[in-house]
C-alpha cells in the first residue's frame, strides 16, 4: 500500500476512461483529477515551487503569489500548506465558490478582482493586482505560470512520457488551452521524440490564446483573454474552438453515465468529438483526450440548472439533460 508523508507525493497518472460507448467516438479520456489537489494542476504546482526553491527565489519568509480561476491556485494552496509557506490566490468572479472555500480551508488568502482588462475578461486585472503585491517589497514571490517554463516541463516529463508509455500507437492527442502548460509540454515531448502524434488544442469560444475574438466566458479553467508567453502554435497541428452551451452539454452527457467531470473536461471531450467526426467518420483512430479535473467544485455552477439559466438563458432541454 503507499504511504505518504506530503500530499504531493499521491497522484493516478495511469487511469483512462473508454469513453466509446457513452459519445460514441474512439477516445480515451486521461484521467487527471485524482490526487489531493483534484486537478492536473498539482503537477505544474510542484515543479514550479520546488524550482524556484531550488533557485532562492522562494525562502520561509516568502509569500508565494500567483493569479488563477481556481485549479492551480488550490494546487498552490496545498503545496503552501505542507510547506509551512504562505500563499496568496489571485482570482475573478467566475472562480468556482467551492475553489474558493477548498483553499481558504487550506489556509490560503484569496482576493477576487473585478476589474476587467481591454479583451473584457478578468486576467489583465488579475495580473496587475499581482504585480502591485511583488512591488510592494513585502516578500511576495509571483510564480507566474503564464510564462514559467517549470510549468510545461511537468508534463514533457511526467504527463506526455506517461501517455506515451500506454498508448505507443498514438495517434491523436487532444489537450485543453488555458495557460497552454500541459499542452506545450506534452507537444514538445512527441515532437522531439519523433512521435508522428497529431495535437489538437481544444480552446473556448471567447479566448484569445489562438487569435480568437475576445468574448464573454461564464466556465473558469480553459481560454485566456491576454495570450500566454508560453504559447507556440508551431507545436500545435490543430485548435477546435468550444463554445460554452457545448461545454455544459458534454459534462451532463458524461453525468448522466456515471463519470461527474469538470467543465476543463467538458470542453476537451466536446472538440475532440467534433475534431473526430470531421476527420476520421467511421474510422478507428487511437486517441487520447486529458481530463483535467473532476466535476465536484462545478456542482455550484454547469450543474446547477438555476446558474446555467442566469448565465446562458433558456437552453435546449438536451443540454440541461431534462
């Protein structure tokens, strides 16, 4: 049996879902929210504080600070935790209520900015907050995942290896577009080990992370209104844009068979479905999609029908799944 002694050290990285016979599409679905911070966050959680401790970036007396809509700042928070660090999240009015109360109960400060910046969204207003923090000579440590290249080597040396190791015949990869860690890190590794994989980006109706036009985007987790520094679209073969209705219409498919997912893995499920049916109809191709999260801190949200009229109106019954 394992026996841990930090949270960290417990994550599923070998878990895949066969998700042919609930979309009817060949997919298998990476299953990455099992661990203590429920999210494939944790991982680009780790390896940037373990860098930037390993560099004197981050000592006792710092105060780790970084912007997030919800996973990476609870990863962050969890991390904090066992560390005996302090750590201040900063967030937006669409980061899940339960994100919020999951790291205040793990001792985490979180600050919500409602400023909006020039693409409409809450990111902008975010990372300014988070530099007026590191300015202010108080010991703030930012992490910066926007730019942080510990972010995508987590996955070009955990995630991607570890796909590669149970499915050598890959054929296609789907990977959600926030802020592009997971997918750059995953693309870098199959194309510099001559993989012949094709990635796919699945990105939101709304971001700007592939030249999108900036709209409103009600699901925390996928899509930017700032582009990310870390973005190369030449690693990427493909982008399917999502829009939400689709994202809220897929959780509650994959709901009503048992599999309660995030909203991250609603959108992924539904452009690698869409990606599917135009590319390869009726064939049998093996792909992977990554589920980032699981569907319990969305139970406020894309699974309650009274949000989801507020947000969205009177959707079709189909997408309420009624």
């Amino acid at each position: 049996m394992p026996i841990i002694t930090s949270p960290q050290e417990f994550n599923v990285d070998d878990l895949y879902v066969d998700l042919r016979h609930v979309i009817d599409r060949p997919l298998y679905l990476k299953c990455e929210g099992f661990n203590f911070a429920g999210s494939v966050k944790l991982k680009a959680a780790a390896a940037m504080v373990d860098a930037a401790e390993a560099e004197g970036a981050l000592t006792p007396d710092s105060v780790i600070v970084e912007s997030s809509s919800g996973n990476l700042g609870i990863a962050l928070s969890l991390i904090a935790a066992s560390r005996g660090l302090k750590f201040v999240c900063v967030t937006d009015p669409r980061c899940n209520p339960a994100s919020m109360r999951v790291m205040r109960a793990l001792g985490a400060e979180v600050r919500v900015v409602s400023d909006k910046d020039d693409n409409g969204g809450y990111l902008g207003g975010r990372i300014a907050h988070v530099r007026e923090l590191c300015e202010s000579g108080r010991g703030y440590v930012w992490l910066n995942q926007y730019a942080n290249r510990n972010n995508w080597l987590a996955h070009y040396r955990g995630t991607a290896p570890s796909i590669d190791r149970e499915f050598p015949d890959l054929e296609v990869l789907f990977v959600g577009a926030g802020t592009t860690g997971t997918l750059m890190g995953c693309a870098r590794y199959f194309r510099e080990h001559d993989r012949p994989v094709t990635i796919v980006a699945v990105d939101a109706v709304g971001s700007v992370t592939f030249g999108g036009i900036p709209e409103r985007r009600m699901v925390p987790g996928l899509g930017t209104s700032s582009r990310p520094e870390l973005v190369d679209e030449s690693l990427v073969d493909d982008v399917v844009h999502v829009a939400e209705p689709d994202t809220i219409r897929t959780v509650r498919a994959l709901s009503s068979r048992g599999f309660l997912f995030g909203g991250s893995t609603g959108t992924v499920v539904s452009g690698a479905c869409r990606w599917l049916e135009a590319k390869y109809p009726g064939e049998d191709p093996v792909a992977v999609a990554i589920a980032p999260d699981l569907g319990e801190r969305y139970l406020d949200s894309i699974y309650e029908e009274s949000w989801v009229r507020e947000h969205f109106g009177d959707l079709p019954p189909d997408i309420l799944g009624t």
